[in-house]
C-alpha cells in the first residue's frame, strides 16, 4: 500500500459535513499521527481564509501547509509562497455587479483579513462567529487597497443562478460554486490545483505522491491534479466519476493508511 506524502482535502461537504462548523474529535489527532509516523503533510484546501483555517486547526496548525481562497493564497510553516492576483477594474466591475442584483451580498478577501460592506446582521454575524472570519466592516468596499485575487457572492437563500454569472464574467474569472450559498471569482487559470501545483513545485513532491479528497466542482481541478482522489459519498457524481474510491468519512480513510489497510493506486 503507498503512503501520500500530501494528503489535500477539501473543506465544506467534505471534511465538514452537514453543516457542520468544527472538526470531529479526532481528526487533527489522526493527521498528526500520519505526519509523526509517515511524514505526511496534511493540506487543508478551501476556499476559506488563511486565519479561519488556523483557528480551525489549532492543535496542529503548525505542522501542516494551507491552500485558501481556492488557490490563491499557499502557505507553508506561515510563508506566503503563492499567491494569484486579478486585474484590479475587473475586480470593481464584478463587484458593482453583485450590488446590484437583489438578495446578494459581496466578500472580498484580503490575505489576512475579509472585506464585508453589508448591513445585514445574520450574514455578519455568520462570518464573525459561524466562520470565525477575520473581519473589516467598510463604508465604502472600494476603499481597500490589497490586490484583488478573490471575490464571492454570498446569497442567503442558496445561490439562484449561477448561470447567469457565468454567462456575464465567466470569460474573465473562474467561476465556481463553493457551497449552497457561495459562489467563487477567482483570476481565470486560479483552482485548488494551482495552489497544490504551487506546493508540489516548492516541496518537490510529485503529484502523484499525492491524495485528495473532495465533493464539489471547486475540487475538480484537484481531483485531476493528484494521484489518488477520493470522493466522499455526497460528492456530485462529476467528482465521484474522477475519483478512484469513496468514503463515508475521511477520518475513515485516514485510519485505514495508518493501519496499513488502506489504498493502492
């Protein structure tokens, strides 16, 4: 059986699932065994920030590398060592597109922090406490002066039509859905796979050293990248089709590589 020696996993639906907002009780005790006994390095891929992640991680969040806002940002032993940027106009375009269209509300990430510009308590107050987002509550969202490099649509109510942001933006941004209510504007060539691309350059480790588990369309690209995806059983049948297994759990799986009991690909 052959140990990863990157095991990527996606967040939300996936290591995450029913909603849920924190981790299981041993899932960062079951990545530190792998990375004492293996020297596996366990890389959280989200679409999420930088600090949400490491307070998500907390018990071993110094041992393992960061992949957030969907590839643009890679962090490894707290270096910034990839990082994606879009063209400032378009950027201010997409986001007076988001204004103006009723029921949505913009999330403009910055490396350490997320710009809200929003009255609406309950998406503050879920970004703040739910999420455990850094946050910069602004008057005017086009006063921040970080480069762009990633931009979401927040939709209360679940995300209506993606179509109709694709069909408006979809030349110029990657465009993906993150989640029930989340839909991603990342620069055109920027997935999860980049990010991993980013990492598996710096590490000089293969992709095919390399194990990922995923559920949506931000993972497809990832999926693709590695040589072992591993679908969880809710996953969207386009990602269980790129997947050589599934698994009710990843907790389940990793359990398996430590016993010896777990994947030949």
């Amino acid at each position: 059986m052959r140990i990863p020696k990157v095991i990527a996993v996606d967040l939300d639906g996936t290591l995450l699932q029913n909603g849920a907002m924190t981790l299981n009780d041993n899932t960062c005790g079951l990545m530190h065994e792998l990375h004492e006994k293996y020297g596996t390095l366990f890389v959280p891929t989200s679409g999420r920030q930088y600090s949400n992640l490491q307070i998500l991680f907390e018990p071993i969040k110094d041992e393992i590398a960061y992949i957030c806002e969907n590839g643009c940002l890679t962090f490894v032993n707290g270096k910034l060592i990839h990082q994606e940027v879009m063209k400032r106009e378009d950027g201010e375009e997409l986001i007076r597109a988001i204004q103006e269209r009723d029921g949505c509300d913009v999330l403009l990430s910055g490396i350490h922090t997320s710009y809200l510009c929003t009255e609406d308590q309950d998406y503050i107050e879920l970004m703040s406490e739910g999420l455990r987002n850094s946050l910069t509550l602004l008057d005017d969202i086009f006063s921040t002066t970080e480069p762009y490099f990633k931009i979401a649509v927040y939709e209360k109510a679940g995300l209506s039509d993606t179509n109709y942001w694709k069909e408006w933006f979809g030349s110029r941004f990657n465009v993906v859905a993150s989640g029930l209510c989340w839909l991603d504007f990342m620069p055109k060539h920027v997935s999860k796979e980049s990010g991993l691309r980013a990492l598996s350059e710096y590490l000089k480790i293969a992709p095919e050293d390399m194990m990922a588990f995923g559920d949506h369309e931000n993972d497809r690209e990832m999926m693709d990248f590695v040589g072992c995806p591993i679908a969880v059983d809710n996953a969207i049948e386009e990602i269980k089709a790129k997947s050589l297994f599934t698994t009710d759990l990843v907790e389940h799986s990793l359990e398996r590589i430590l016993s010896r009991e777990g994947y030949d690909w």
